[in-house]
C-alpha cells in the first residue's frame, strides 16, 4: 500500500501543480508571439475580409462597412505584447479618424478583458467572437497573438503585422492603402 502511495503523491501533485499558474491557463501558455514582421498584398492579388461584425465587449452590435481603411487587431488580455502595443492602437486610433479601428478578442474573458480596454483606454469597438478569425485564413490569417490586419477601403485584406505594432510600422501600412 506504501508504494502504491509513493507512486500516486508525485503524480497527483504534478495534476495540481498543473491547474494553478497564477491565474493563467493553457491557452495563455500556447501562444504564439509574432516578431513585428509585416506583409503587404498587392492591389490586384487581394481578397475579400471576412464580415466583420457582432457583439462587442460593451454590449453593443458592430458591423464594419466597406468603404473606409480598416485596422483589424487581434489581442488578450493576458499577452504582452497586446499589453506594449495598446498605447500605440489607441494614439493611431485618435490619428487616424477616417479609418475604423476593430479589436478581436481571442481566448480571453470578458472581465478582464473590459478591465484591459479601461486601463489602456481603447476607444474603439472589440468584437467578443472570435470566430470571425477563421474568414482570414485564405489572405493573411492572424497568425500570433497579436496580429493586425489592414483591411483596404474595397474590403480587402492589405497588410498584416504579424506580433506587436510600432507607430512606424502601423502608420506606413495605414498610409500607404489609405492613398490607394
């Protein structure tokens, strides 16, 4: 009974020690940080985004229409590098009026993440379902956590930075498809 004993300790507390973390989870652990690498389509290779549309973290229904420069950003609450880029998103954000700024919200909680957009004051819309993902998977699909996509005033995919967002990075990609 001793040995059966020994053997059943370590495992059991391996099985809890797995568990806590602080408050994160799995998915915070299995994320795939991006470089700041960007990619940019050319005009006549482009393909439509998906409908960007749904339910918001405040409550509210949001539907992008095409016709304006839009900067689709995929973040957490939980990711650093979401945390370093959101004073960027929200400068550009207030910069940039004539293009629409979309949050997507992915493997995260709405609780905290609603505490994130107040603490960084995000003035823009976070769409909640990020189902929505899956239509970027034949253009430039959000491949890390955090991911910007640039969607062109056609409604195609322009651009993506793969990891966090400078000013520099984001602002070119922004001027460069709103002179298009």
């Amino acid at each position: 009974m001793k040995f059966k004993n020994l053997i059943l300790a370590p495992l059991i507390a391996l099985a809890l020690s797995s568990c806590g973390g602080g408050g994160s989870s799995i998915a915070e652990e299995s994320f795939v940080s991006g470089s700041g690498n960007v990619s940019f389509i050319k005009e006549s290779n482009r393909i439509a985004a998906p409908k960007l549309s749904g339910m918001t973290l405040t409550g509210k229904n949001y539907t992008y229409n095409v016709g304006q420069v839009a900067v689709v950003n995929v973040w957490a609450s939980w990711c650093a590098p979401c945390r370093a880029e959101a004073p960027t998103l929200a400068a550009l954000s207030e910069k940039y009026t004539d293009v629409a700024f979309i949050g997507i919200l992915t493997r995260d909680n709405p609780v905290n993440a609603e505490a994130f957009t107040r603490r960084f004051a995000i003035p823009y819309p976070t769409l909640i379902d990020d189902s929505v993902l899956i239509g970027f998977r034949k253009s430039l699909p959000a491949n890390a956590i955090p991911s910007t996509v640039v969607i062109d005033k056609k409604g195609n995919v322009a651009a993506r930075i793969s990891g966090e967002v400078t000013v520099a990075s984001l602002s070119e990609l922004i001027e460069k498809v709103s002179a298009e």
